[in-house]
C-alpha cells in the first residue's frame, strides 16, 4: 500500500481548514472593530442598547430572573470559569480523547484572555440596572463568550445536529440572561458570542491541518517496502 501524495495531502488540509478560519478571523475583527466604535465614541450606549435594555427591564418577574441567575451561577466565577472546565477536560481525558482534551483547554484559556483584554483595553462601563455583582468592565461579555467558546468546541469534537443546536440554545440563553439581568449591553453580548466563537475555530484550524496529514499518512511498518 503506497502513501498518498504529500502535496494532495497538504492542499486538502489548507482547503479543509482556509475557510473556516477565514469566517472566524473575520468574526474576531468585527470584535475588535465594535471594541473600538465603543471605545472612542460618547458614553452613552447605541440605541439599540438602551431599547433592548428598557425591554428586559420591563418584563422582568421572578418567572424569568431565577433561569437567569441560574446561567450567571454556571457560566461565570470558581464554578463557571475553573471548576466546570477542569471537569470537562478531565472528562475528555478519561474517555480517551486527549486531543479534545487539549483543543478544549486552549480554547478556553485563549478566549478568557481575550475577554480580559478587551475588557481593560475599552473599559466600557456596565448598565446602571444590573442586578448582580460583577468586576469592572462591559465589552464583550465573559459569560458569553465562554459559552459560545465551548459550543463550537463541542460541536467540533462531536459533530452531531443535536450538539450544535444545544450548544447554540446554550450560547443564546446565556447572553440574553446577561442582558435581562443588567450586566451587560446587547452588543456586549453580541461581540462575545462572535469572540468565543472565532476563537474557537481559530483555535482548530491548525490543529485540524496537523490531524489531517497525520491520519492520511501511512503509518511507517504499513508502507510497502522495495526489495533491498
């Protein structure tokens, strides 16, 4: 059995991950680009914020605010931001799956700092109608964007309709629970959601290239060898 071409294999990895990468890099820039708009425009929020807030604020009622509270629990703090993805990664390790192990971890990781960074680089203010405790800083939002992070991931790893779709549920619930408690704006929420995604992908992409040459490749005792 004879190896497949190295340079089919390198073409059909790039083509693999180019466009992906491509839509999540663009997706990062969109941050980085609403990040700056809010950064050097007035301090009053879009309008679009002020409208989406005077709603959420309106149709507030213990109905709505205990799932809330309850998504601000899981998705931030020791529990939403160390305990829960220590479990997962320890989970993806003892079923065997040391690359989603380690794809996880960096994503993670990579979307926190990017969260923090923004947030101390803008330095966006947090509604006025909050009603939870929160550190300083508005865009983009933590919550969501370690939701949408390991949404992508997930649905990555296990590529299943009903992983996406509850990963998406996931991520959307979440951000809409940031804004009706009042810790962030619509486009906090908005511009973590296209974060925690884009870096997700972005965090893939190579190490879907480097799998992809490796699995296509024969493995060494398998190859055909010539008489001597």
């Amino acid at each position: 059995m004879t190896g497949a071409n190295p340079h089919e294999l390198h073409s059909a990895a790039q083509v693999q991950r180019r466009w992906p990468l491509i839509s999540a890099s663009v997706a990062v820039g969109l941050v980085l680009l609403l990040g700056a708009i809010i950064a050097f425009r007035p301090t009053e929020p879009f309008a679009v914020d002020l409208k989406w807030m005077e709603e959420v604020v309106e149709h507030r009622s213990p109905v709505w605010t205990v799932p809330a509270l309850f998504f601000n629990y899981v998705g931030g703090g020791i529990l939403g931001s160390v305990v829960i993805p220590v479990v997962i990664f320890l989970l993806l390790l003892a079923f065997r799956r040391p690359w989603g192990a380690t794809y996880f971890a960096l994503a993670s990781v990579l979307s926190v700092i990017c969260v923090q960074l923004l947030k101390h680089t803008v330095g966006r203010a947090r509604p006025s109608e909050i009603l939870v405790i929160a550190d300083p800083g508005s865009f983009p939002s933590g919550h969501t964007a370690n939701a949408a992070t390991m949404a992508v991931v997930f649905g990555i790893l296990f590529p299943r309709v009903w992983v996406w779709c509850a990963g998406t549920a996931w991520a959307v619930l979440m951000a809409i629970s940031r804004t009706y408690l009042g810790a962030h704006w619509l486009s906090d929420t908005i511009g973590g959601l296209l974060l925690g995604a884009g870096v997700a992908v972005i965090v893939w992409a190579p190490l879907a290239y480097r799998l992809a040459l490796e699995s296509a490749r024969p493995h060494p005792f398998l190859r055909r060898t010539g008489p001597r």
